[in-house]
C-alpha cells in the first residue's frame, strides 16, 4: 500500500518535473546568458570589474583571481562566502557526529590484521596524504582542490583505521586542526576587509596565470579548505568507526 | 562609524571556530558572541554590501534595508533572550549556536540566492543537532530527512531560476522575473515555496514540528520555534514579497495554502492537550498568517505578526518546557493551579497568550487590526473572515489553558489534594527577567503602538511609502 | 538526455524516501536525489561541445566553448553540504538503533 | 551519433539501473553497494559534462566516503541478522 503510494508521489513528481522543465527549455537562456555577459561569463573572462584582455595561459599577468582553473576561480574567489559557508555546514555536521556518535570505546574483539595488510596500508597512507596535498595545492591550476583534496587525506586516515587495529587517534586533536584553518579562513576574509574594505577580498598580487604561485590568495584558500575538509571529514570518519553510543 | 554587515557573520563564526580550540571556556564565546552581534545590528551599514570587492551583480552581497534590519535584530535580541532563559542547556551547543547564528544572519541579510541555500543548510544542520536535544533520534531524524527533501528542492528551483535568468544575485534577479513568461517560473517559484517552507513550518513540509517541539524543553522549544522560525519567515517574506512577485493567479494559490496551514494549526492547536503541542500548532498558525500576509503583498503587517508571535512564543515555550521540566508533564489539566506559586511566570505567560490573540492594550492587537486593516483597505472580505474564525479557536484554546493553570484546583465541589499541583519555583531569578522583560515588552508597544510601528517599519516604514497601514492616534482622533 | 536522467533519479530517490520506513534506505533515497539534482544543475550549465572551464597551454580561444564554471563550484559545494547532512543522519540512524534495537520507524512505534 | 551520445546513453542507463536497484534492493548492503555505483556513475556523468573538479569529487565523497560512512553505521548491527 505504501509503496503504491510512494510510487504514484514519485511518478507525479517526476512527470511534473519533466513536463515543467521541458515546457520551458526553449526558455532557458544558459548560452544567452554567456554571451549577453551574465555572472558565468564574467566569470569566465575574469572581466567582472574592468576587462583586462584575453587571458592567456602562462602570460597575462594580474588578472582578476589569477586562477587557471576557473572553477577554483568561483570557489575561492568569486564565491568564497559560500565556501565559507560551506565548509561551516561540514564543521557542524562532524561536531554533530561527534557530540552524538558517544566516546571512543576500545574495539577489544576485533581480529587482528595481517602483516603484510599492515605494511602495505602504513606505505600507502603517506603516499595518498601526499597525493591529498598535491590537489589541493595545485587546485587553481589543475582539477581538484580543496574538497577532493581534503578528502583523500581523510581517506588515506580511513585506510590506517581500516587496516591497522592499533592506530588511534584523538578525535579533539581534529577538532583543533578544523578550529585553526577555519579560523585562519574567517581571518583572510577579515584582513581583506581591513586591507581593502572587502570581506574575502583577493588581496594579494595574483601573478601569472599558470604558475604555482598564481591567484593571490586562492591557493591558501585552498590549502585551508582542504586541511579544514580534512581535519572534518577524518573527525566524521574516527567518530563514525571508534563511537560507540552509550544508551 | 557604519559597521560592515559582514561583520555580524564573521563574529560569530570566528567565535565558533575559535570555541573549538578553547572547548572548556565555549560557553563565553557564545555569550560574548551573541552580545556583540546584538549590539552591533544597530551599527551596519545599510544598502547592498559586495564582498569579495567584486561589482555587483556578480558578487555575493549582503543587504541591509529596514526590513532586514529588524529580521537581524529580532533573530539576535531573541537569541540573546533564550541564552538569558536556558544558559545551562545553551552553553554545552555554545559552538553550533555560535555557526548557527552566523547562519541566521547570513540568511536573512544575504542578497544572492544560493548563498541563502548555504546558509539555510548551516541553519538547519545546527538546528537538526539542537533537536537532538530532545532525545528522541527518530524524531530529529525524521526533521532531517524532512529537512533534506526541502533543500534539495530549494536548490531545484534556484537552479532553474539560474538557468532562466543567468544570475543569482536577488536584486538583479527580481528586475528580470517580471520579465520572465510566467510558464518557465512558475515550477521554480513553487520548489522554492516547498523548499523554504520546511524551516518557516508551512504546511505540505511542517510534519517535523509536531515531533520535535512537541519533545522540547525550555531551551530547544524557544530556540526552535522562535528564532529559527523567525528567521525563516522573514526569509520567506524577502523572498516572495520582494524578489519572487508573482502575478495574483499564482500568489493565490500559495495565499490558500497559507490560509489552510493558518486554520488546521489553529484546530490542531484547539484539539491538544499538552501545552508545547498547543504552542507548536498555534505557531504553525502563525507562521501560515504571517506567509498569507507575505504573498498578498502586506509586508509591515506580516512582519508585526511575527514579531509578536516571536517574543510570546518565546515566554511561553519557556515557561511550557521549564512546567514540563519541574512538574513532569504539560498536559495542562494535570498543571492546574501551577502557576499560583509561580505568579511572575504565569503573568508573561498569561500576556503573551493574550497579546497572540490579540487582545486590545497588547502588541498583539495591533498586529491584528494591522491585518485586519490591510485586507479590508484592500476590499477583501474572505480573509478577513478566516482569520477571526481562527483568532476565535486561538483565543479558546490559550483561554481554556490560562485558566486551568491559575485555578488551584477548586473547580469542583472538593479541593482534591492530587488535582492541584504543588509549588514548585520554574524560573530562578535572571531567567524570570528575561521572560518578565519580553512581557513587559509586549505591553509597552501595546499602549504606544505607534512609536513601536516606528521602530518596526522604520520611519518610511517598510517598503518605502507603504507604511504602518493603521495609526492608533488617528483612531482615537476619529472616534473623538 | 542526461538531463533528463538526473530528473528521473531525483523521483527515484523521493520513492525511496517513501517507500519504506527503514532509515538507512530513507538517507540512501536522499542520497539517490542529491546525486540527480547535482548531475541536473551541472547538466544545466553544459554547453554542447564546451570545453572543461581550466585555462591550460591548449586552450580555446573564444570564450563561448567552456561550460559554466558556477554551476560546477555550486555543485561542489552541494555535494559537500550532501555528505555534512548524510553523516549527521547516519548518526541519528545509529542512535535510533541503539535505542530501540531496529532501523525501521514502524516497529519503533508510540507517538510523540 | 557522436561518442558523446552513445556514452550519455549508457551512463543514464547505468544511473537509472542502479538507482532503481538501490531503492528496491532487498538487501541493505545491496542498497549501499548500489548507491555507490550510482556515485561512480555520476562521476562518469560529470566528466562526461566535461567538469572534471566535480568527477573527481563526486569520486572520492560521493563514491567511496559516503559508502565508507554507510557501512560503518550498519556495522554494528550486522549480527540482527535482517539487516545484511
């Protein structure tokens, strides 16, 4: 009987959206909106105040952002606030996890892990740590960031846990990791405000797009988002495998 | 020197990052937090910040308007308040509140929609992790899956918007609607509607209320059903009064949806017996009212309501979780006589029922005669008469529990020991304050109505020339 | 096309959220409709022949040729926001079970 | 038909495949394993919408964190028996 109903709700759901959808595509004016200049193709040209030219990769110089990639551009430049926003909304849901997953309990039945499991599992965690840096370092030049990046780091986290009964770590010692990039984040937002009059403002000098050293304060944007994505998804992950909630 | 708006969400969220670190002195981040943020609403800026130092359109903004205004400084007065009620419960979430507060202002002061989704999203998760409060998970559950279905919606129908118009940025995106074949809108402006209705407790999306209200105790009741739901009307009403005008065809559509929200929470609210769940319902009402007024367009009314539903609901979910907390119950006809011992909390709490009523010399009667006004200037009689159908179950309900909970149980022939129940203090001395100044609070503005239309709708009043649509001086100088 | 698709997974996962009374199913039926919406609003900024919107050595040179590069930050941050939300409701899940023994709300039973 | 159609056309087979056997698998393991594949497929979606950022990160969150998490929290119940 429920499921009848669930699937009539779901079909007249779906049947609305397409008809609706459908209805108006000849309306959807995407591609208009590029060439009429709308927010994505300002984006695009790093033309949002004042055109400096055609970029050229690996030549213009002090572009507006900098940043090769242009959805890093829109991350951590355009649209930082909501990137602030966003990684509060992680920040939450791991302090969440951990306020309602309980404490750690030591997992006494578990089997133990073989040898060569351990080994390989205790070479592969730096080499993926690694890896997890490197995207997030080179997030406004290739594609990744900061999110994936965090990721693989909480990844390789999960690796140890998952291969190695004895690893343990301090789920606080997270909390402070998470507490000091977001931190750092809230305070290049607030010293653009001081520098320039702009919260989150791209304040320093953004170099030649292509280069490492390029989209002025992106890439330490990035490197926060991903140690911050890091810190709260290893912190989720700890609470999620050592909790225990005590009833 | 003008603040930047920016400010009152950077505070707090640096607050929060920082509690993190200092977890054992979290609590005086909170409290510094909340003060601060209440103290400098009324030192921004007022026009369309950019951040980022972009051009606007095609920066995030934040806007500050006299309708923001107040949404800010009612969100972080009243957080403030239930800090004052309930420390003890609020400093051990002092780090989500602290994000959640960020998100709150970020949410109703923001100029672009889809950081509003983001703020939305850091509102409701901290509210999904308040609820937990509750201890019962399926409950909170329930609320996120709710919560979920809402923000996937919500970011439907932003899409598609982004998809029509190409732009995000509210201010730019309410010049082009009027623009727009109503056809291609009308999909997007209803996912929105249902998106947004979850937190604002409309109705097709309002099935989490009942069970996380209904389990909540002096801090999660006023929190919850007051400044977040604040919060959210006043995010409901920027958005379709201002930003999603629709033509009369579609906005009737969502004012009956409205309406029916308004009377089945009244009814609800008239069929319960515990006294949160009265409280829950009779908010969903409000919130219906509110979101009616919104949509037709009475955007100082609306904002009258739920002001002055926000500062009653507030004094009498904290008085209905602290009786549920001391007494073991809040079923109000095991309460009878409770608040004999307890007469400064009875009193605001007998107040603020009567002032959501709407009983003459409390703000709330002024917020009705707003409403009331507003339609018949207008020459709509049908709403009108809904709505006092609906004030007439309201004010059974919140008179049948007023008098219950003053009688000490000498209703019938014999003063049964068991029927009354005993004297218990619920409010030590700074919680009763706070509850005593939000009472007197409604009394004031309800003796010079005027001075606090003012101070609601600016001196313009809200929107430009609409302004306070009745004057009690004027009334007086008719009947004279 | 895929489109189209993603639509049909979001009413996909709303089924799944009504279907059943199991709360890890629910939040794998949330899942299901944050993945639709995600690949719609991507599929939305997609320009037929665009090019992946990262200036490299061998770029286009006219600007038309990329896809939307807001619709795939907004993405990016919506699936981010999906895992915050799926996390805290995995949690909830668990504490429904050490509760009351059972992931389905049915059995749980009672009111309020 | 391009290379793009043909593959637009599978991958949508494949997502609505696995989508439909996630939501109606009798087994909870089966619903997770599937909405994993439902997350590998998207990934393919997205690269194929040539936004490689989101193809990686609908890869590692999506696809595998998310299984990850899903697992974890049926672990412990495992031994009820009706839930594996």
């Amino acid at each position: 009987m429920k499921k009848i109903f669930a699937g009539l709700a779901a079909v007249a759901f779906g049947v609305l959206l397409i008809l609706g959808i459908s209805a108006s595509t000849d309306i959807f004016r995407y591609e208009d909106a590029l060439t009429e200049g709308g927010a994505a193709a300002r984006y695009i040209a790093k033309d949002v105040n004042g055109s400096n030219g055609e970029i050229v990769f690996g030549e213009t110089n002090d572009a507006e952002t900098g940043s090769a990639n242009m959805v890093t551009s829109v991350i951590a430049n355009y649209r930082s606030f909501d990137t602030l926003g966003e990684v509060t909304v992680l920040f939450l849901a791991s302090l969440g996890v951990s306020l309602l997953a309980g404490t750690m309990v030591k997992n006494g039945k578990r089997k133990k892990s073989g040898f060569v499991l351990k080994t390989s599992a205790r070479f592969l965690f730096p080499v993926m740590l690694l890896t997890g840096i490197y995207i997030f370092t080179h997030g406004h030049l290739t594609p990744g960031g900061g999110f994936p990046g965090g990721s693989m780091i909480a990844s390789s986290f999960l690796l140890l846990y998952l291969a190695d009964e004895g690893f343990s770590t301090r789920i606080s010692s997270f909390k402070i990791a998470e507490g000091i990039a977001g931190l750092l984040y809230t305070a290049i937002g607030a010293t653009g405000l001081l520098v320039g009059g702009y919260f989150l403002m791209n304040f320093l000098p953004t170099g030649t797009v292509g280069s490492l050293l390029s989209g002025g304060i992106i890439p330490i944007v990035y490197v926060l988002i991903g140690l911050k994505v890091g810190s709260e998804i290893t912190g989720i992950v700890s609470s999620m495998y050592n909790g225990e909630v005590k009833v | 020197m003008m603040l930047n708006p920016v400010l009152l969400i950077a505070i707090p969220l640096g607050l929060a990052f920082i509690s993190v670190i200092f977890s054992k002195v979290k609590a005086w981040f909170l409290v510094v937090g909340t003060i601060a943020c209440s103290v400098l609403v009324f030192f921004v800026e007022s026009g369309e910040t950019a951040i980022g130092g972009f051009r606007l359109p095609f920066a995030i903004s934040l806007v500050v308007d006299d309708y923001t205004m107040i949404a800010v400084a009612t969100v972080n007065i009243l957080l403030l308040a239930v800090l004052a009620v309930s420390y003890k419960k609020a400093s051990a979430y002092s780090t989500v509140l602290l994000a959640g507060l960020a998100g709150l202002n970020g949410m109703v002061m923001t100029g672009d929609l889809f950081n509003l989704f983001v703020f939305m999203e850091i509102t409701a998760i901290s509210a999904y992790i308040i609820s937990s409060e509750g201890k019962k998970p399926e409950k909170s559950f329930n609320y996120l899956v709710i919560g979920s279905i809402g923000s996937v919606l919500y970011l439907l129908g932003l899409i598609l918007l982004y998809g029509i118009a190409g732009t995000l940025n509210m201010a730019e995106m309410s010049e082009m609607i009027p623009g727009l074949t109503a056809t291609a809108v009308i999909l997007p402006v209803f996912l929105i509607f249902l998106g947004i209705s979850v937190e604002a407790k409309l109705l097709p999306m309002s099935g989490w209320v009942r069970g996380v209200l209904g389990n909540s105790n002096s801090f999660t009741g006023p929190i919850l059903a007051t400044v977040y739901s604040s919060a959210a009307l006043f995010v409901f009403g920027r958005l379709f009064s201002q930003i999603l005008v629709m033509e009369k065809a579609i906005s009737t559509v969502i004012v009956i949806i409205a309406l029916i929200t308004f009377i089945s929470g009244q009814a609800a609210a008239f069929r319960s017996r515990s006294i949160r769940k009265v409280l829950l319902f009779s908010s969903i009402a409000q919130a219906g009212l509110a979101a009616a007024l919104f949509v037709t367009g009475f955007v100082f009314p609306a904002v009258l309501v739920i002001v002055n539903n926000a500062i009653g609901k507030f004094v009498m979910f904290a008085t209905a979780g602290r009786l549920d907390e001391e007494y073991g119950t809040d079923d109000y006809i095991g309460l009878r006589g409770a608040f004999c011992s307890n007469i400064v909390a009875g009193s605001a709490f007998t107040i603020s029922a009567l002032s959501i009523t709407g009983i003459p010399l409390l703000f709330g009667f002024y917020a009705k005669l707003n409403v009331l006004a507003a339609y018949l200037n207008q020459g709509t009689y049908f709403v009108p008469a809904v709505i006092l159908a609906g004030t007439v179950i309201e004010a059974a309900y919140f008179i049948r529990i007023i008098i219950r909970l003053w009688a000490p149980g000498r209703e019938g022939e014999q003063a049964d020991a068991s029927e009354s129940v005993g004297a218990r203090k619920i409010f030590s001395f700074t919680e009763g304050m706070a509850v005593v100044i939000a009472a007197l609070l409604i009394i004031l503005s309800g003796i010079l109505p005027d001075s606090a239309g003012k101070l609601i709708g600016g001196e313009k009043g809200l929107l430009g020339d609409e302004g306070p649509v009745i004057s009690m001086t004027s009334m007086k100088g008719d009947s004279e | 096309m895929i489109k189209f698709t993603s639509l049909l997974l979001i009413a996909i996962g709303l089924y799944g959220i009504l279907s059943t009374r199991n709360v890890i199913r629910i939040l794998v039926g949330i899942n299901i409709m944050e993945i639709g919406i995600n690949i719609f609003i991507v599929a939305m900024g997609y320009v037929s022949d665009g090019a992946a919107p990262i200036l490299s050595v061998d770029s286009p040179g006219s600007l038309l040729k990329y896809v939307d590069p807001v619709a795939q930050a907004l993405v990016l941050t919506s699936i981010v926001i999906g895992l915050g939300i799926t996390a805290l409701g995995l949690v909830f899940a668990r504490r429904i079970h050490s509760k009351y023994g059972t992931y389905d709300l049915d059995s749980i039973g009672g009111d309020s | 038909m391009s290379w793009f159609n043909v593959l637009e056309v599978a991958v949508s087979i494949l997502l609505i495949v696995f989508a439909i056997s996630a939501v109606v698998s009798k087994k909870l393991l089966t619903s997770i394993v599937m909405l994993s594949a439902v997350g590998m497929a998207a990934a393919v979606a997205f690269a194929l919408l040539s936004a490689p950022d989101v193809a990686v990160t609908e890869a590692v969150i999506g696809s595998g964190l998310i299984t990850f998490l899903f697992v974890a929290s049926i672990r412990r119940a495992g031994k009820a028996g009706d839930v594996l």
